[in-house]
C-alpha cells in the first residue's frame, strides 16, 4: 500500500519544487480518473519568510492553492520588530542564546516581508521567531495525514495507482526540501526537521532531506547569487554539527525552542535524519536553470509518491542500509570518530515513458485555448485580409448575416405571415377542439328545435344566437383557462430553450455576435408586439360583427329551414368562429402584454450574461493572477509546444513532444464525424464549448440559469403565492471551466482520443496492436530511451573521483537502481528488451525481475542511490561553487567580511562540522599544543607544527590563510576560528584533491587524544607527548613519539605578528622546544 507523505519545502526552492509535485500529481491522478484535490495522506506545506509566496515564475505550474502555504512574517512588521519579539530588550536570555550569531537589527535593512536577502543568519531569526506558526502548521499536516478518512483515501489510491491496498496505512514518508545556498531554507531547514522530529513519532526523526546544492544556482549573474555560496558553506557546517550530534541541542537552542512549546528531548541529531545533496549535472545530464532542475526533482518525488513499488525498494536502499553502509565505509578525514555515519548521499532519476500525460495537458490546453478564441474572436476569423471594419462594425455585420438562422430556432419568430411561433406556443391545443364540440352542442340543439316543419330564417338566426350567448361565458372561460395553462407551460419551455438555442449559437458564432443578436432579438420583439396589437384590434373587431355573419350564412339556405338545412351548420360554426376571433384578440393581447416582460425579464439578463462572461473571460485571458501571467495566456497558440510541457532532460519520451500537433490533429479527425480535418476541428471544439457530444440535441453545461423568469402576469404563475422575478444566468466560460470540459472530451470512451490517452506501455509495445513496421519502430526507440534513461538516472551530483580516492579509498562511486513497476508482461518483446539491456550494463537483479508485471502504466521510472554515502568533499557540486567564490573574496577584509557576515546561524558548537567527542578533542590538542609550544600565531593566521609521516623532521603548517574572520584577532580567541576555519580546510580538500589541509585539524585531534593507546571520546591519560614532556621536560615531547631526539630547545614565546618565526619553516625541520606559549 502506498505510503502517506509530508513533503515540505523550505524557501523558495523547496516552494517551487512542491509546485511540480502537486502539478505531477494532479496530473497522474486526474488521468486515472481521480476527481477532487489530491488525497489528504499527501501533504504539502511550503514555508518562507515573505507575506505570500513569492516566485511566480511562468515555466513553473501555480503556487500551492491556500492553506499549503504559510508565510512567517505578518504583514507590517520589519526585522527590527521581529528581533525585538524574539531577543527582547537588553540583557535577556534569549537575546544571550544567540548572543554569538545574531544579526544586530540596527544594521539591517532588508524587508522582511519580502524574504532574507540571502541572509541565512536572518532566515533563522526570522524563523525562530516564527515557531509557533512553524509547529502548528506541522501539527496541522500530521493530523491530517493520520485522520480518519486517510485510510480509505489511500487505499482508493493505491487501487487506482495499481497496487494493493491494506488495512492499515504505513508509516508516513517525511521530504524536506530546500536549498543549502538560500537565505530562508538554509536558515531554517535544521528547525523544521526538529520541528517535525519533535512529534515524538518514530517516523518523524527519519526526514530525508533533498538539499539543492550552489551548483543549481551557477547560471545566475553574480550579482543575484552573492550569498548562495557563503551561506553554503555555513550551511554545510551546521549540517554537519547536527548530523554528527549524539548529544542533543545544546542549552541555547533549547532554550529558543522549548520557548515556543518545542521539546526534542534525549535525540542523537540534530537536521534531516537522511541528507541527499541536488546538484545540477551528473556525467550524463546538466540542467540549464535551477527550475529545469526544480521540475526534474520534482517530477522524480511524484513518482516516488505514487508507486509503491519505488517506495518499498527505496526505504529498503535508504533507510535499511543506510546505518551499515555509512559506517562501513573508509574515511580518513579527521572530523568525526570511527564508527559514525558519513552524512551525505545523492539520488538521481529518470523516466521512460509514452509521455500520454504531457500530451493530455497538452492537447486540453491547446482544445480550450481554440474555445476561448471561438468565445472572443470567431468574428476575427471571417475577416477579409483588406477588411478595415472596425470590430464593433464588424459585430454588427456578422450578427445581421445570422439573425435570421437565430431568429428561425429561436421560438420567439413572428416575423410575416408564415411565422407563429410565439402565438402558437400560447394557443391552447385544445382550442379546436373546444371549437368544434361547441359547435356540435350549438347544431344539435339548434337542429332539435326546428324539426322537420321547419322555421324561417329569422327565428333559426334567433335560436343561433340564443344558444351560442348561452354557452358563451362558459366557453371562452374554458379556453382562457386553457390559454393560462398552455402559458405557463410556454414560459417554462421558452426559457430552457432560448437558454440552450443561445448556448449553441454561441458555441458556434461566439459570444460578442451572439450578444448582439440577442440586443436585436429584442428589438424584433418590440416590432412584433406592435403587430400583434394591430392584429387582436382587427379580430375583435370582426368578432363584434356576429349577428351579422351567422344572418350571412343563414340566409343562404332560404326564407324558411329545416332541421337538416346545411345553413344552420354554417350558420353555428360562424358562431363558434366570432367567439374563437374574440379568443385570438385576447390571445394576441396576452402575447403583447408578455413580449416586454420577456425582454426585460428574460432577454435581457441573457444578454447581459452573454456580454459579462465574454467580458469577464477577455479579462481572464490578459489579467495576471498572483503576480503569475494569466494562466490562459500560458497557454498553447497554435502549433507551439510551451516549454513547461517539454520533458525535463531526464525523462525520455517513445513520441517527442514535438509530434503532439500532429497526433492531435488526427486524433480530432478520427473521433469526430466531419467532412474534412478543418470541420472535425471545428466541431471539436462546439463540443468543447458546450460540453457535449451532441451538438444538436445534448445537454449543454454552457449556459446556466440560475433563477427563473416569473411573468408579471398573475395568470402565468405557477402558484398564487409565486412573485415575479427576473431570470438570472451564468455563461460558464472561465479558463478552468474551458479547460475542464477539454479534458473531458478527451478522456470520453469508446473514442478514438480517449483510447490514445488510455494506451499504456504495454499495449503500446504489443505486437498485436501494430503494423510490423510501426512495432519494430516502436520497440527500437523504447530501447533507445531506455539506454538514455539508464545514463541519465545517475545521482545528480558531480563528484570528483581524485578526491574520492583521497578521502575513502575508492575510485568511482556506484549506485544503487530501483525501479517503479515495469509494465510488461511475459513474452512481451519489450519485457526482453529491458532484461538484455540490463544484463549488458550489469545492473539486472532480483529486485528489478520482482517490479516486472502486467499493469496499465505508460512509465517507467528509475531512481538511483550512491551506494555509500560519502563526505562532502567529494562533491564538486557542492565544493567547487565555494571555492570559486571564496577564492574571489578573501583577499581584503572587507570582502572577507561580506562573505561571512550573516552566515552562521547557530552557536559555535552547533555550526562545526565536527563530531562532539573530535571537536572536544581538538581543543585539548589546541592547548596541549600552546603548551608544547607548537602554535604560532598572527593577527589572522595560525601554525601549528606537524610531524612528518616518515622520517624524524616536521614543520609548520599553516591553518587555512586567511582564516575564516574579518577582524583581527587576540591570540586567547584564535581557537575558536580556527576551528571555525576547518570549512575552508574541507573547501581546500576538494580544490587540491589532497588531505593536506586538514593536516593541521589532524594534528590538533591526535594532540586531544587520551594517552596510553586510548581514543577521543574521554581523556584518562595525557596524550603521549605532553605526557613525555611532563615526564622528561622540554625537549622529550618530539622524541617520545618518533624515537628520535629533536632539538631540546629553552622556553621560547610565542612570535610576533609577522616576524620571521611566524612563517613556516621547510619540511623537515627539527621540532620546537617544549614549553608553555
């Protein structure tokens, strides 16, 4: 089952990197059908220094939606306020735990609402400060990984990734991602793995921390990255400290954390528990920008995230070996004691895959871009290249030639003597029928009276008359009744209709046409009311003419009738016709009276609704959100690929992104019935539009009413107690609600697209789903891909082999291989093209058989772990970046002074990269050798003397020159920066592919070692020398160790600042004398 995750990304980098992860699980999951935000197991929390996230750079996806953000310094406060909040005034407690390191506020000028400036020293400040906000919000993330509902949630997830759920979910995976370069993230990265650390769960002190290295930022101008170097190098030594810490915080930082309710209690570090350096090349990959590595990084933690597979074989790489490995391994640097863990490590990985996901995003942008400019601009497309209309005249033009196609569907035509339809959906249908059994009724009766004698015409016009007056109230009630009931059906049906007729034009002819067909819509209705009023004038003027028409008809058949007289039928059904024309007159006047309703009720909030979606989606399209560029406008135009979509350089796709036009466009042409590629196109995107199928008959999901119309006329209610009301509506063309309705019409099934999207690798690769030609095509760049992955999964780091030699005995580092589940079956033919390429590299194993199955995944994803993991001197990512730059800057003491001023962010102890037990030994070599006379000292240099490692002689060596300072320094307050000083020496390792540089460091531990063969971590006995100097006074301390005398010089003081004693003499010169300095 998969496993929950809090990933949280510190600072910029560690923000920006979450933003692919989300982006790279959206997309995976909303592909497989997962609908919703991402499951609450996979929690994403990005922390920085500035009010709101900040980086909106447009080839990075959105920043994380609200809430996974938060922002550590409020609105309105400055740094002093915030220094103020934490140290307090004057002498206090805390203001002595940072007493070492702490920026003084009266000098700082930076915003801090807007970040750090590159300042690590204020990131921790400003950090501490913030640990209330920092704990809660972890505390929040780890509720709800562990709640109730992420059980199931997960285990819907991992049914749906492929894997096999449990009952239970496993332990949660901690990511904490930053830079080492950075202001905010290296600042803080130690406190928040000891804020997450002290939750007191076991699987929160097992953070991995994925720490982005100087290199990634190399590309920047100088003066954009002037302090990602310096602020590795601090950042470098506190990680060190804290990783080699068996002895817990010490008290300063204990203090500041239990201030703010953070207890560590008994731990045995201090930082991620697991770090992994992030670099920007490895020997087969380089990345250009620190986000082509952000996205590739990101994308890797994704997969990592979504396949079980990864996840089992990973904690077993990592966290099963990781103890043994890093302890086993050869070390000769002098800075922590035998049997401690080498710290650093590095991943890397690749993916080879059909890339269906980037086309997915590709082609729902590229569809809902089309359908934003079938909304704005069709009118635009059928301009003539010489047509200098205006647009608005333009408008106007196109919505002539179409009014009357609109005006024919609309159901509102009553234009001429052949159209009806607003009359006709207010007729009763009963109405001729009413008609005629009325005129029945009238001739039976009528018929009855006169008999076989018969009666003249007068006394038949009579009895005609009196019968139809009889019946008369009666009839017309009932066809008034049945008019107001065949009304409210019209006003209902006339709603739904007009709403999805407007709909359907608007998805064809686009929404400024449209709205102003629906302005001339209303203005045919105001002609057409005028009309009707003429005509119910003109029929209930004929209607009053009554006597006069049945006399008509009745006098026909003669001055005396029978009973069976035809005339008496014609005469009766010209009765009935005066009545039904007295039924027209009111059926016109109920129709004039309703048109101006419409129109202001019902038209016109159409319009309006057309006009403000059309305008508000204009906006949208231009309109930056966040600080970001609209992301409508991120969006593909024409045939351009964006780069965002582009594979990063360690993923590898079987069809380049650069065929995605043309896959689409065949896709289109074969999922949708047109004549030719330009209709089906065109037809795509009305389905687009309206969300539909179906363009002539579906539902459409374009255009929706919110309220109904209510007639202000009483009898067209529906109820008596229903007020009139004017229709409300609500055109749905956002961009998210555009491109929403394009990935649904992509992933439809049964289509020829949707079984594009659905292919995974291995149907792609199945010999039965291909043209020989095409499959033999298809399994030769499946295995290119799968070479270049394989070369390209490498740790991302560069490591210098000549120093890797030097420090661990070792000529090239090996990695480990794990793989996510490999989708191919047996006597799949790319299931033998993964096992010969990797039998031809070496690298085929049990556990690579074992992630070999059946599913239905269109990836392959392969991660790498350095097989041991290593000091960080082998890291030119890492090193060389420093190095360059302290080379540039240590010449002058102002320079030295900016490259170092707000750099260490912890006390002393906690910022060398040195093991307790070493670092204390150190410092009694430190005396031990001021005693033995073997330091001289300079205003900002130091020596100590070194033995030779054959031979009898020995010299003085120098501590790094210059020293890690900018101020001249007392000769009683040399030893801490030297000690400080050791990051230059490790620097220097890197540079010089030797262990020399740390000689002096070597020098200083074996002088603090117990004495009588004992180690570092307690002192029981003298070490050798100054025990044979005690025993055998000045002069016996050289030759006790080697066996041969040196010269047995007299006391001598330490040298002067820049005399001739202070520089080294040549190797092999005699030891100095004993004495105290």
């Amino acid at each position: 089952m998969l496993r929950p995750f809090l990933m949280i990304g510190v600072g910029g980098s560690g923000g920006k990197t979450l933003r692919v992860v989300r982006d790279e699980l959206l997309r995976r999951m909303e592909q497989l059908g997962w609908e919703g935000d991402l499951p609450a197991a996979w929690q994403l929390l990005h922390l920085d220094v500035p009010t709101q996230a900040d980086g909106n750079d447009p080839d990075l996806p959105a920043q994380l939606p609200p809430g996974g953000y938060r922002g550590l310094v409020k609105t309105g406060l400055t740094y002093r306020h915030i220094d103020a909040a934490l140290a307090g005034a004057g002498r206090t407690p805390a203001g002595d735990a940072m007493g070492t390191w702490r920026p003084d506020p009266d000098k700082v000028n930076i915003p801090a609402s807007k970040g750090a400036g590159q300042y690590r020293a204020l990131g921790r400040v400003i950090t501490l400060a913030s640990l209330q906000d920092l704990r809660d919000a972890v505390g929040a993330a780890r509720r709800a990984l562990t709640g109730a509902e992420v059980v199931g949630e997960l285990q819907r997830a991992t049914r749906l990734l492929g894997g096999a759920p449990a009952a239970a979910a496993p332990d949660p995976v901690v990511l904490v991602i930053c830079s080492v370069a950075g202001g905010t993230g290296a600042g803080a990265v130690i406190d928040v793995c000891d804020t997450v650390r002290a939750l007191g769960e076991p699987w929160a002190s097992e953070s991995i921390g994925l720490l982005y290295a100087p290199d990634v930022f190399d590309y920047l101008p100088e003066e954009h990255r002037r302090g990602v170097r310096p602020n590795s190098l601090a950042t470098l030594g506190e990680l060190l400290a804290g990783y080699w810490n068996t002895e817990g915080p010490g008290e300063e930082t204990s203090a500041l954390l239990a201030a703010h309710g953070i207890q560590l209690g008994a731990v045995n570090r201090l930082g991620p528990r697991y770090p992994f350096l992030v670099g920007n090349r490895n020997e087969q990959v380089s990345y250009g920008t620190q986000n082509a590595v952000y996205r590739a990084i990101g994308r890797s933690v994704a997969a990592w995230v979504t396949s079980a597979t990864l996840q089992e074989r990973l904690t077993a790489t990592v966290q099963g070996n990781w103890s043994a490995t890093a302890q086993a391994v050869t070390d000769h640097l002098p800075v922590h004691a035998a049997g401690t863990e080498t710290p650093f490590t590095a991943l890397g990985s690749a993916r080879v895959g059909l890339g269906r996901d980037r086309f997915r995003d590709y082609a729902a942008e590229h569809l809902a871009r089309a359908a934003v400019e079938r909304v704005l601009r069709r009118h635009e497309e059928l301009r003539l290249p010489d047509d200098e209309r205006i647009p608005r005249r333009l408008v106007a033009d196109v919505a002539q030639d179409v009014f009357g196609a609109f005006l024919t569907a609309s159901g509102l035509d009553e234009r001429g003597d052949g159209a009806h339809d607003v009359l006709d959906g207010l007729r009763p249908e009963t109405q001729a029928g009413l008609a005629r059994a009325l005129a029945d009724t009238l001739h039976r009766r009528v018929a009855e009276g006169v008999g076989d004698r018969g009666l003249s015409a007068v006394e038949v016009r009579h009895r005609i008359l009196t019968e139809t007056a009889a019946r008369e109230p009666a009839f017309r009630d009932e066809l008034r009744l049945a008019r107001h009931a065949r009304g409210r059906d019209w006003v209902a049906q006339v709603q739904r209709h007009l709403a999805d007729h407007t709909a359907r034009f608007l998805a064809v002819h686009g929404g400024p046409v449209t709205a102003a067909i629906l302005g001339m819509l209303a203005t045919e209705l105001g002609r057409v009311r005028e009309e009707l009023r003429e005509t119910a004038a003109r029929h209930q003027r004929w209607s009053l003419g009554r006597e006069q028409a049945v006399a008509q008809e009745v006098d026909r058949g003669g001055a005396t009738l029978t009973g069976a007289s035809p005339a008496i039928l014609a005469g009766v059904r010209r009765a009935v016709d005066v009545l039904i024309s007295q039924d027209e007159a009111e059926l016109r006047e109920m129709a004039a009276a309703l048109l101006p309703d419409l129109v202001d009720n019902l038209l016109e909030p159409l319009r309006a609704a057309v006009e403000r979606g059309t305008a508000a989606l204009a906006q949208a399209e231009v309109a930056p959100v966040d600080g970001r560029p609209s992301p409508i406008a991120l969006w593909p135009v024409g045939d351009a690929v964006p780069e965002r979509l582009r594979p990063a350089p360690n993923e590898f796709l079987l069809e380049p992104t650069t065929a995605y036009p043309r896959i689409l466009a065949d896709l289109v042409t074969r999922t949708v019935e047109a004549a030719g590629p330009g209709d089906a196109r065109r037809e795509a995107v009305t389905q687009v539009v309206l969300d539909t199928d179906d363009v002539a008959a579906g539902a459409q999901h374009l255009l929706r009413q919110r309220t109904g119309w209510v007639p202000r006329e009483d009898a067209l209610r529906a109820g008596v107690l229903t007020a009139p009301s004017r229709a409300a509506f609500e055109l749905d063309v956002s961009g998210t609600a555009l491109l929403g309705r394009a990935r649904r019409w992509l992933g439809r099934e049964g289509t020829a697209v949707g079984r594009y999207l659905g292919e995974g690798l291995r149907d792609h690769l199945d010999p039965d789903r291909a043209e020989p030609a095409d499959h033999a095509r298809r399994l030769a760049a499946f295995e290119g891909a799968l070479v270049s992955a394989l070369d390209a999964s490498a740790p991302l780091v560069k490591i210098n082999p000549g120093v890797l030699v030097q420090v661990h005995d070792v000529h090239s580092a090996t990695h480990v291989l794990s793989f996510s589940e490999i989708p191919l079956p047996e006597r799949s033919p790319g299931r033998e093209v993964v096992r010969r390429v990797l039998q031809s590299r070496g690298q085929w194993s049990a556990d690579v058989a074992a992630a070999l199955g059946e599913g239905t995944e269109a990836a392959i994803d392969v991660f790498s772990v350095l097989a041991t993991p290593y000091e960080p001197v082998v890291f030119d990512s890492l090193m060389k970046p420093i190095a360059s730059e302290w080379g540039a800057r240590s010449t002058t003491p102002d320079t030295r002074a900016e490259f170092w001023r707000w750099r260490r962010a912890r006390s002393l102890t906690e910022a060398l990269p040195i093991s307790p037990a070493i670092r204390r030994a150190m410092v009694r070599g430190w005396f031990t050798a001021r005693i033995l006379d073997q330091v001289r000292l300079a205003p900002l240099t130091a020596q100590i003397w070194v033995p030779d490692q054959v031979g009898g002689g020995g010299g003085f060596r120098s501590f790094p020159d210059p020293l890690l300072t900018t101020d001249v320094v007392h000769s009683r307050e040399m030893l801490p920066v030297v000690l400080q000083s050791i990051l230059l020496a490790l620097v220097e390792v890197n540079t010089r592919a030797s262990r020399e540089p740390l000689a002096p460091y070597l020098r200083l531990r074996e002088l603090g070692r117990s004495g009588l063969g004992g180690g570092y971590e307690a002192y029981e006995n003298p070490a050798t020398e100054l025990r044979d100097w005690i025993v055998g006074g000045p002069g016996a301390a050289y030759d006790g160790v080697r066996g041969s005398r040196a010269h047995a010089g007299a006391r001598t003081a330490a040298p002067e600042a820049g005399s001739a004693e202070a520089r080294a003499p040549e190797a092999g010169a005699p030891a100095p004398g004993a004495g105290p300095a």
